[in-house]
C-alpha cells in the first residue's frame, strides 16, 4: 500500500509553550485516519504544517511524497484543507464562496461538479443564501466543499465538528466515509471521542504528543485493567464515595453510569463485580447494579492521561 | 441532589417557569408556545439542533430578549417586566465568551465582583475561597489567555457563581475540552446543585444529556422530548439520549 503521510520527530513552539514535542506517523493512502484530542493538543499545528502552511522548528514531513517545506509549491494545489476557525466568506452566497475557490485553482463549479455532487446537492438549495447566514452544519458542509473544488488528492480536516449538533455530526461523517469510497485519503481532527470509532485508525493527541496510534479496536482493547459500569441512583455521592473504596484507580461518570477501573492488573472482572457491588451497599447505596464494562477509547484516553481525581486540575 | 419531591410536600417556587413562551422575527417562529418549569436544584439540559430554537430561548430566559407572546418567570422574576432583577438573580456562562483574556484572574473576578455590587471585603473573601478551591493560588495574577482552556472553563462556571445566583445558564461550557476536564467540570456542576443552585445547561455531548435530571430535546422551536433520560429511553424505546436526538431531529 502506498504512503500519503510520513511524518518523523515534528516538532514546533511558539515562545515558550511546545504546540508539538516530536510527533511521528505515517497515513496509508486511501486511509481515513483520526487525530483524537482536547483543543491546544497540539491538533492545528499539526495540521498547518501538513498543509505548507507552517514549517516545523525540527523534524520533516512528507505528503504524497513531497516534502511539505521545499516541495510546498508542487504539493500545495494536490491537498485540500479546512481549517478549524469558520473561513469562508461569509457575505458571499453558497455559490460565489465555491466559485471562488475555484477559480483560484484555476477550475470552475461546473468542470467539478461530479467530484463535489454528493456534497453539492445538499448545499444546492440553498445556493443564494449568504454563507454567514447558514446553519453551523450546512456551514462545514461548504466548508468541505471549498477543500474538495480543486481535485486534491488528500483532505486535511481540523476539527469539521467542532460545535455542530449531534445529527449534523453523523451526517459530516457519512460524507467522509463517501469520500474514502471513492479513494480519497481523509486525515481529520477531533475532540469528540465517538467519532474515532469511524476512522480506520486514530492517534491520541495530548500535550504535543501522540499517545497511541493504532485501530480504533485495538487501541480500545489495550485498556488492561478491570473495568465496571456501575448503575446507581445517586449518581454524585456514589461516585465520590467510590473512590474512596481501597482499589479504585480511577472512578468518572460515563453517559448514564459510572465507571470504575480497578487498579489491580491480577485481579478477576467477576470479583471486582462483587466487591464494589458489596462497598456500595455497606456505604448504604440501594438500587445498585454494576457489571462488566467494554472499554472504548475514551477510557484508554482518561487512564493515558491520568486518572480524573488524580490530576492536580 | 435534585429537588425530587415527596408526595403531598409543599411545591416550592420551581426556578424557571415559562408558559406559552414565544419569539417570532418577521413571519419566522423562532421559540413556539414553550412550556416547561425547572425546579430549584435541578440539573435541566436544554438539547435541540443548532438553529432548534436553544438560543432564542435562552435570550429571553435571561432578560435579553423580550418574548412576542406568553410569559416566564426566572427566581420569581418576570422576564419581561422585571428583567433587570432577572440579571441579578442569574449566572451565566457560554464556551464562546466568558472571561477577559487581557485580564489577569484576579483582575476577572474582582471586574465581576464590582459589576455585581459586591463590596470589596466580599470580592477579596470570594477570590481567596475561588483561587484555593479550584488549584489557582499560583496562577492568580497571570493572564486569563495564558491559562489553559479547561482551567478557563472552570474558573469562568466559578465567576458565574460568584454573586451566589440561584440559577446558572451554561450555554456548551465543555465545547472542546478533553474528556478529563469535562467531567471534572460536570462535578463543579453536580457540586453546585447539590448546595441548591439550579442549573440550565445546553450541550452537543450526548453523553453529557445522560449526566442531567431531566431534559428537554426542542425541534423547530417547539419542546419535542421532556423528562428523565431514563423515562424518554423507556417511552421512546431507544438505547440511548444520542439515538432519541437524531430521531426527533431528523423525522424521516
């Protein structure tokens, strides 16, 4: 398979914050890969530099087989970027922003239209509306439409997601998975933990760092301590009484329960089960149930980062 | 936790109450005859699309916005009539702007200290008890801008509490920040509702709707879905908050 991205050792400060410590991975062509991660990760940067718009302070990084600092200019017209921060022009209409775009890479709306049409024809009937003036989902739908009007041959996406209601989120996702059909390679950023589970692969950002990188399912699977999903009325005061309980290694609500990781590596799932089935009903708690929980990446992501009650703040 | 009741107590005053509540712009129906009470103490998300009609109401539940047609009261306050004394009585706090980021945090909580008529013996008691409990003794005179975002987010929730409100509107106070500080700063949240602060709180995390006592889902300016998450799952018969939201957002 061939390679779209190689990066080796990025690294990149600004004054004395260090937006990236030495960052290396590589991205198959025709791959949707994730960076999954907090804003101030080090996300953006990451991606500016991948999209010749920044050069690393050290370290190197190839696209499609160019080097993103000497070759930005051969490079430039074959990647498609969107960035974080809503950058269309927002009292231009649908039409004219995509136009404009296009004819800054010398094409036009028509000539492209077969490449675009599966994003196109949900922008269409809104075409003379003012893009300022559109709804936060149909805003980054232009927005992917404007990366795509020049034929690139990779997307670079920072954060499409960001802000957008959870149906719109889905319906951004199923336009990647469209666009991955047709070959094109997709690299994207997002602090929504769920959406990793579309990539084929994801890496962990924090701090200028990559955490893990690796297969959503793998990296999901990796969690290597006994984990329960604990069902409980009072859900505040369990959880703070938990985490007193002598073997908690980490205890955090998660949607409708709670989670508590045990900090034993030797230790059976059915006994951590009793136990803190036992400590909750000995502290006076009534309508307990607690069950073995299949980790996902956002546990992996908490027990990489510390242990909410650990960290200082 | 929550103001859950005994059969037969005495109702108190619910915090929020709005009956009919309505905003039009031009022939456009932003918020639809909206009816709903929280209660004092609760945890209430108020969840919709981007464009449901969140906004709009929120406005006008804060004395921004006067309604075009039916009535709420905030503390007790009518928003219309009385919307200064609703400002008073309320915190808010929104992902997108909350604090002073040339300021330094002492400078941010005094700035809203004085705009909310505290006296400066309350204002230095308050940012010496705020500054200890949330870790930032040591950061007290630098920048906002150049403390890290979630630390922001929880010194922002702290200032919308400094004047000790009965209500906080928190507008998606956790856009954006891992999955750590979001749910520390949920704790900050379950904190300050069990000392009886009711909480208003909107949010594109589906699973954060699960974290509330009740919720709201609004579709095109009208209440779609209202109760617990675990009796909207069961009336519903969805496995989850996130699978209810696309339902009711997106009609087939």
């Amino acid at each position: 398979m061939s390679v779209a991205v190689v990066a080796d050792g990025l690294e990149k400060r600004f004054g004395a914050t260090i937006a990236l410590a030495g960052v290396s991975f590589r991205v198959d062509a025709g791959e949707l890969f994730g960076f999954v991660g907090p804003d101030g990760g080090g996300k953006t940067t990451l991606f500016r530099i991948l999209a010749t718009l920044m050069i690393p302070d050290a370290g190197r990084a190839q696209v499609l087989g160019a080097d993103v600092v000497r070759d930005l200019w051969r490079l430039r017209p074959r990647v498609g970027y969107m960035p974080g921060r809503f950058s269309l022009y927002p009292d231009l209409s649908v039409r004219e922003n995509l136009e404009f775009f296009a004819s800054v890479f010398g094409t036009t709306i028509d000539r492209e239209r077969s490449r675009i049409a599966p994003i196109y024809s949900q922008l269409e009937p809104f075409a003379d509306r003012r893009a300022g003036a559109l709804s936060g989902g149909m805003k980054q739908k232009l927005a992917l439409c404007c990366a795509l009007v020049h034929r690139p041959d990779i997307l670079f996406l920072d954060e499409p997601t960001t802000g957008v209601d959870a149906v719109s989120r889905r319906e951004f996702w199923d336009l990647l998975g469209t666009l991955k059909k047709g070959g094109m390679t997709v690299v994207v950023s997002t602090p929504y933990m769920d959406e990793a589970t579309r990539c084929d692969r994801v890496a962990l950002v924090q701090r200028g760092r990559l955490l893990a990188t690796d297969t959503p399912h793998r990296i999901a699977a990796s969690f290597d301590r006994p984990l329960v999903a604990v069902h409980v009325d009072d859900r505040y005061h369990a959880l703070l009484t938990l985490r007193q309980s002598p073997h908690a290694r980490a205890v955090y609500p998660f949607g409708e329960s709670l989670r508590y990781a045990d900090a034993r590596g030797d230790v059976s799932i059915d006994a951590v089960v009793g136990e803190v089935s036992a400590f909750l009903a000995s502290h006076g708690f009534a309508h307990v149930r607690v069950e073995p929980a299949t980790p996902t990446v956002e546990d992996v992501f908490i027990a990489r980062m510390g242990a909410p009650d650990a960290e200082a703040a | 936790m929550t103001a859950r009741l005994t059969p037969g107590a005495p109702q108190p005053a619910p915090a929020i109450r709005a009956r009919d509540l309505t905003r039009r712009f031009g022939s456009f129906v932003a918020v639809d005859h909206l009816t709903f009470d929280v209660g004092a103490g609760e945890v209430f998300g108020f969840l919709g699309a981007n464009g449901a009609g969140k906004t709009t109401a929120i406005r006008m539940l804060t004395g921004l916005l006067a309604p075009s047609g039916g009535t709420a009261t905030v503390a007790g306050h009518d928003v219309l009539a009385e919307a200064e004394r609703v400002k008073r009585a309320i915190g808010y706090m929104s992902q997108r702007f909350s604090l002073y980021e040339d300021l330094t945090v002492r400078e941010n909580i005094t700035l809203y200290g004085g705009i909310y008529d505290l006296r400066d013996r309350e204002i230095r008691e308050r940012t010496d008890r705020m500054l200890a409990r949330l870790g930032l003794e040591r950061q007290a005179d630098d920048m906002v801008r150049a403390i890290p975002l979630g630390w922001r987010q929880k010194l922002a929730f702290s200032v919308a509490l400094l004047h000790e409100p009965r209500i906080v509107f928190l507008d998606e106070p956790t856009s954006g920040v891992d999955p750590i500080t979001r749910r520390q700063f949920w704790e900050l949240i379950y904190e300050a509702a069990a000392a009886g602060t009711t909480v208003l709180v909107t949010t594109h995390y589906m699973d954060e709707a699960e974290y509330c006592d009740r919720i709201s889902i609004m579709v095109s300016g009208m209440i779609g879905a209202l109760g617990t998450p675990g009796e909207l799952k069961r009336e519903f018969g969805v496995p989850s908050i996130d699978d209810l939201f696309v339902r009711l957002a997106r009609p087939s």
